[in-house]
C-alpha cells in the first residue's frame, strides 16, 4: 500500500494552483487541490478579470465623450453603473465557467476539494470545509498556491470607515461621486482611470513623489499626463495621517513638506499593496520558512522541505498572473520530474499596466542595467511616428529598447502608448530566444499593422549604427557621388 493517499496536493486555487494541479494531474501524479473559496482565484474575481473589464467601460465612456474628433457627434455618455457592474460579474462569470470550474480539473481526475487547508504535519494537511466538515489527507508532495490579499496599513481611524479594497471594490453598485485612492501603483493606477472615466472624480494619494515606482521615471511622466488630462488629481509626496467619517464624507487628513490638508471624498480605495496569504497555513510548525509572511523559495520554486513547493503571490516575487503560471509550471515539473532542467526567468520578466496609454515592460530596467554597470544603447521610438498610431489618433507614446550596440542583444524594453503590452510580447519572444535588434528589424511586419511599430523601434538599430566613415566608404569602394548624410544628432529615428 502507498504510504501516502495522494502524490501532490495542491493547495490553492488560483491562477498557480490551477496550473500546478493540471500539469501535476497530466504528470500521471495522483492529485488534490484545495481551495477555501472560489476556484479561479484574485486574476478571476478580483484582480486582472475585473479590473480591466471596467477599464473597458471606462474607455467606451471616454471614446463617446472623445468621438468629434473622429468627425462623430460626441456627448456625455449615460452611465447606469449598476449594470455596468453587473456586465463585471457577468464577464468574471463567463471566464470562470470556461476555465476555471472544478469539473474541468475533476475530468483530468484531479480531486478539488473546498475547504481551508492548514499543515498538521509536513506530509498531512487537515482541510475545514465551509459547513464545519473536516478531513485530514497525506501527500508525497505539496504545492503552496494560496496567493495574497492587500496589504491595508495601520492609518489612524481607518478602522471606522468603511473603506475599499480589491476585494470589495467590484462588488459596489453605486459609482463613488468622489474617489480617494490611497497607492499609486499598478491597482490604483488603473483603478483611478476607470472611475474617472465613468464619472467619479478622483484623487490619488501616495506617499512617494512619483506614482508607480517599478516603471520606467520618463515613461510613467507621460502616463501621468494624460491621466491628469483625463481628470485624475494627484497628492504626492504625501503622508496619510489620520482617515476620519464625517457625515457622508470620508475625510483623509495628508501632510506634505510639513503642511497638513484634507482631502474629501465619498468613497475610499486602499492600494496600498499585496500581503501573502500564509498566516492560517501553520507553516511554523513544519518549519517551511518565511520572509515578511511570503513563502521563501529557491530559482525552482522549492521552499528548504526538499518535498514541498510554493509559487504565486504567496511567494512575495512578481505578483502577476503570467509569472504565477510561470512558477506553476517550474514547481510541479521539479516537484514530479526532479531532473528536468527549469528556473524561474529572471531576465524576462513582464508587466502591464492597462491604462489608456499602456504601460509595458520586459527584461531588465534602464535604472537596473545601470546600476549593474552593464554598456548598453537606449533606443528609442515615439508613437507620433508610427502610422497607425496616427490613423487611430493614437500618437502619444515612446518605446525604448536597451540593447547592446554591436550585437544588437536586447536586454529590457518598455514602452508606454496604445497596445504596448502587444509590443512587448513581441520583445519577450526576442529575449527568451536571443532574436536581436537586428533580427527583429529584418523581419517583415504588415503594414499598418501596430506590431510594426515594434518592428520601425528595432531599425533604430540600424540607424544609430550608421556613420559617416561607413558612407564614405562605401562612396570610395563603389564611387558614387551624393553627399554623406549628417549622422550627427543623436535623436534621429530615420
Ligand atoms: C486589482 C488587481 C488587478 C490585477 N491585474 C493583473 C493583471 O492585469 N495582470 C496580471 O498579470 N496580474 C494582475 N493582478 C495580479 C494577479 O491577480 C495575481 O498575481 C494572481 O492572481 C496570483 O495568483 P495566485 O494563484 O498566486 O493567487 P490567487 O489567485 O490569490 O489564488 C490563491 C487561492 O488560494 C486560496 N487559498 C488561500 N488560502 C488557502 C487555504 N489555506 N486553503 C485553501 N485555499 C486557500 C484563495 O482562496 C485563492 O483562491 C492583479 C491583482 C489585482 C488585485
């Protein structure tokens, strides 16, 4: 008899554990996966799904405001938010039943159990279900996918407000007249387009002197340009001292340079991080360690139990559906196939931010192959250049490509404008596979397509590698008789 009932279990739901326990179950593991509330997970019900649904609402509001100046009439769009709300759930829905359902991974004969799961010794978990029910089951080996949820920090009096996180956020039906949203990263940034597209009006409030911090400074000024345009108020550089109700109001008392003001609002969002779901798990006392509450793992998603794993957000790296699946993948191919070569990417990394412009980037940041003294060309291309950017109305927008000058090795890229994430794809396949500049400017784009925007940054390779001592050889060897172009501004792009 098996000393243990499963192979793997998988504990976790969500866009890591469903990955892990599909590959693990297609490993031919015996396999269960555990998850306390919805299958699915964050990226499903109250994260990337959700998020970017009402971004899309918040956009055809803005496009019907915006539309004279494609010659249409244009007009205050008529928001009904509750149904606006109601397309959210109907959309979370509809991706939930086409993956994420507990049939499609009980039919790759995977056990999906609902219930809380905790360690009670490093090869047993006990599972507490909703109605009370509990189970106890031992594994050979185990996956930790139990994701974060946000980090919400210790502001006097914000306990008595009725405030807002991801979590509750898609469940309101009434549009907040005004919106404060405490963080300006990724979730707050988004967040603050979508709402003041559908009307609320909106304040950002963040402690440091720039929103979103990970990103490129020169590409985020942009962003935050046009969000200002749009309406999006900002208070920066600002402390949050106390949050207090007043009536109706939530009042958010900030302090700047030593200057304290209020700011009002009648609904409040707190972006103000992601915190890992590790704290009913019981890890202590099977002596998986931690760091600041996230999973510690090494480049295979290995926690130092040799036999069990951990990937996703509970890890603290990269909280992102894309790198969740990612560390799925590494952890239960390590996990059940031991030899097969595999780590995380760390030199690929991803993210968007889907904001109107997008915000994207791959690989390493200008700031990071700085500060590892790395040599390198900043290439760089505006979207006023490129055609259907124009035709679309479409035109603000830089990329940038880091990349070695000879070779053309492409280090990083981050662009910020229309459908940037779709050009950095584009650079994640050339990074991963050692495609150069010089590689993806040779290689026919349709025209006016926006991947050949993609393509017109990589000829900025070829560009800046033109000089004047090459024209005239050239001249010299064939004997032709033109003048030798000036090669001597450094911000040419043809
Ligand atoms: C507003 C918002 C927008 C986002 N947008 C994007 C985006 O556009 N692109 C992107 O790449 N990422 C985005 N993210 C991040 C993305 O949602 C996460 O990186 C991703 O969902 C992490 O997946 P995960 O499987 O690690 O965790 P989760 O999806 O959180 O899944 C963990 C699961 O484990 C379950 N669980 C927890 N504890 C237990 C337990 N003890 N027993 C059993 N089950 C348990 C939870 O109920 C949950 O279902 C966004 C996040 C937010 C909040």
């Amino acid at each position: 008899m098996a000393k243990y009932e499963f192979d793997m279990i998988v504990i976790g739901g969500g866009a890591a554990g469903l990955t892990a326990a599909g590959l693990a179950a297609n490993f031919g593991a015996k396999t269960m996966m555990v998850e306390a509330e919805k299958l699915g997970g964050d990226c499903t019900w109250t994260g990337c799904i959700p998020s970017k649904t009402l971004l899309k609402a918040g956009k055809v509001a803005r496009q019907i405001r915006d539309a004279g100046k494609y010659g249409l009439i244009d007009g205050e769009p008529n928001i009904d938010f509750k149904k606006v709300m109601q397309h959210v759930d109907e959309v979370r829905k509809e991706v939930y039943e086409d993956a994420d359902r507990p049939e499609i991974f009980e039919d790759m004969g995977i056990e999906v159990v609902h219930g809380k799961a905790a360690f009670e010794d490093d090869r047993t978990i006990r599972i507490i279900g909703k109605e009370g029910s509990e189970r106890k089951v031992s594994s050979k080996k185990f996956i930790i996918a139990t994701g974060a949820k946000a980090f919400v920090p210790n502001i006097p009096g914000l306990d008595e407000v009725e405030y807002l996180t991801n979590e509750s956020l898609f469940e309101i039906e009434k549009l907040p007249r005004e919106l404060i949203i405490i963080g300006g990263g990724p979730i707050g940034t988004e967040m603050s387009q979508a709402f003041v597209n559908l009307g609320s009006k909106v304040t950002v409030v963040d402690m440091a002197p720039q929103i979103m911090g990970n990103d490129d400074r020169e590409l985020v000024g942009i962003l935050r340009e046009e969000l200002e345009k749009q309406g999006v108020k900002y208070e920066l550089n600002a402390s949050v001292q106390k949050v207090e109700r007043n009536g109706t109001e939530i009042h958010v008392q900030v302090e700047r340079d030593g200057v304290s003001r209020i700011i009002k609002g009648d609904a409040l969002l707190m972006a103000t991080g992601r915190k890992a779901n590790t704290s009913g798990l019981n890890l202590e006392a099977v002596g998986v360690k931690t760091e600041n509450g996230n999973v510690i793992v090494n480049e295979s998603c290995r926690t130092n139990k040799s036999h069990i794993y951990a990937a996703g957000d509970v890890t603290g790296r990269y909280q992102f559906t894309h790198m969740s699946d990612h560390m799925a993948k590494i952890a239960a191919t390590k996990a059940l196939l031991k030899f097969v070569p595999m780590k995380i990417e760390k030199n690929m990394v991803s993210w968007v931010t889907f904001t109107e412009p997008e915000l994207a980037h791959v690989g390493k940041t200008e700031q990071q192959l700085r500060d590892a003294g790395e040599k390198f060309e900043v290439y760089r291309f505006p979207y006023s250049k490129i055609d259907r950017a124009l035709a679309e109305g479409e035109t603000i927008g830089l990329v940038k490509i880091f990349a070695k000058k000879l070779s053309g090795k492409i280090l990083g890229a981050t662009a910020v404008g229309a459908h940037a994430g779709e050009f950095i794809s584009e650079y994640a396949l050339a990074i991963k596979n050692g495609v150069s500049m010089r590689g993806i400017a040779d290689t026919i784009h349709p025209y006016p397509s926006w991947g050949l925007g993609a393509r017109r940054a990589a000829d900025q390779w070829y560009i800046k590698n033109q000089s004047e001592w090459s024209v005239k050889l050239i001249k010299a060897v064939f004997g032709y008789r033109g003048e030798v172009p000036d090669f001597s501004d450094p911000d040419r792009i043809v």
